[in-house]
C-alpha cells in the first residue's frame, strides 16, 4: 500500500466490494470497522446504523473512511438529496480522509476514447448527477473519488451481465445475451478492492479510475467465459438488435503514477476462479 494506515472504517461493507474491501484490510492487518443498515458476524469491529449519518467517527486522527453505501437507482430527488447530506456530514467527522466510491458511469458511454478522470464531465441522467455532486463535496474536503468500471467476482449479483452469461454454462446451443456490442471495463472485485485501500491510505486526493483498463464487448465477454469452460464451439447470439454504439473505456495510468496500484487478475482467470467457487 501508499503508506501504512492502521485503521479504516467502511459504509456499506455488506456489500459486494464492501466484503472484499474488510477482507482484504484484515490480511493487511488493519482495523477495519464495518458500517452497515444490518447484521455482521463480528459485532466487536461492527456499527449497524439505520442512517449513514450515524457513521461514528474516527477512532484516531489517523483513521480513513471507505464510502461505499450509496443507492444504484435513484427514483425520487430525495434520494438525491440524502445522498448528498450523507456525504456532507462524512466528511465533517474528522477522518483523515474520505474515500468516496463514484461509478465511471458518469462519463457516458458516447465516446470511443477512454476517459481520464481530469476530463469535463456533464452528467446525463439523475444517477451521474447525484455521483458528480457527492464527487464535488469530497474533493472539496480534500477527499479522493474512485470512478469504479463494472466488478466482477464471486459474490457478484445474479442480475449482472457476466452472471447471465455464467448461468447458461454449461449448455448447449447458442448463448444468449440481451445484446452483444457495447463495450465495457470489466475489473477484478478483488483488485478494485486493493486500489481503494491503496488511494484512501495514500497522500493523494482527486479523482481516479479504477478498471481493468481493457475493455471488451458483450459479445467478447460471453466468448471469453465460452473458452474458459470448453465449450468455445457454442455461439453467442443477441436477443435483440444492437442499437446506437455503447463505450466506456477508461484510462487507469493516473491511479497507477498516484499509488502504484495496477490490476493483477486478468478476465479469463477471474472467470475461472467465479466457475470454481460456484462448484
């Protein structure tokens, strides 16, 4: 890691990145608290709060904060807005840093090029809109911003992409996916993990993206999962047509020259490695 942190607390540490996150802090022998709106098998390093505000604060001026719990879809301006003052109210608590979890949905999917976090971004539907203005108060308070492509690994949600695919291997016949054109940054869970953990302990703040750093189509991604389970004979076939082009590329060098971190799992072997843990 950057530098040597002894303590992290963590929202939203039930979730999919948020169990990687504490597990990985715990082999790098940090105190890693969870914060979550549920139960935990270790009460002792464990808040449940009905309210992220409630997040307790630092147990030393040294201790940094992962902020991972926000909602995916938002439907009304109020989650808006309670996103917003959650953020807001995290970064008053006195934490050496914040580290906030944005997605890299926020650049769009116009753009052949990859995205570089210090690029001009307008936000396109209310969910970007919401990540922007909770992006802006972090860094303000002199925070750093993940931009997270899409994560994969065990523990995945069902209605993922690459769990769709996974769920018709082994088979026969065509492989199907709603379509197979637009592109995407698929990023190792784990390694998603580390660079969080490498950028809030690290002495740099802004924004940074964390992907793989090669992105692939729908198509490629289900040829990909096809040859890792011998069955590369099989077809990948959409069920409806492709539309308008759909890209999101981005570029990672930044986070690299920032903390030194670089993903290590390549798509094929994480594959692999979600086919044995579901055995």
């Amino acid at each position: 890691m950057a530098e040597i942190v002894s303590r992290i607390t963590v929202t939203g540490a039930r979730g999919f990145l948020g169990r990687w996150l504490i597990a990985r802090a715990r082999e790098l022998d940090m105190d890693a608290r969870e914060v979550t709106r549920g139960p935990a098998a270790d009460t002792n390093s464990h808040a449940r709060v009905g309210d992220y505000r409630q997040t307790p604060p630092p147990r030393d001026p040294s201790e940094v904060l992962v902020h991972l719990a926000q909602p995916n879809r938002l439907d009304l301006a109020v989650d808006v807005d309670e996103a917003i003052a959650v953020v807001d109210h995290l970064a008053r608590q006195g934490y050496r840093r914040v580290c906030y979890a944005s997605s890299a949905a926020v650049y769009g999917d116009k753009s052949m090029q990859a995205h570089r976090p210090n690029e001009t971004v307008t936000a396109r539907s209310g969910y970007a809109s919401m990540k922007l203005e909770c992006e802006g108060r972090v860094l303000a308070a002199g925070g750093t911003v993940i931009r997270l492509t899409n994560l994969y690994g065990p523990g995945q949600s069902d209605e993922s992409v690459l769990s769709r695919i996974l769920q018709q291997i082994p088979g026969t016949g065509p492989l199907l996916v709603r379509t197979v054109s637009p592109v995407r940054d698929f990023c190792w869970v784990g390694d998603a993990a580390q660079a969080a953990l490498d950028l809030a302990a690290g002495r740099v703040s802004g924004i940074f993206n964390v992907g793989h750093g090669k992105s692939l189509s729908i198509g490629d991604l289900a040829s990909t999962a096809l040859e890792v389970a011998g069955e590369a004979g099989r077809s990948v076939e959409p069920e409806v047509p492709d539309g308008l082009p759909s890209v999101l590329a981005v570029d990672i060098s930044e986070t690299s020259k920032a903390c030194g971190w670089v993903p290590h799992m390549s798509l094929a072997d994480g594959i692999r490695r979600i086919m044995m843990d579901s055995k």
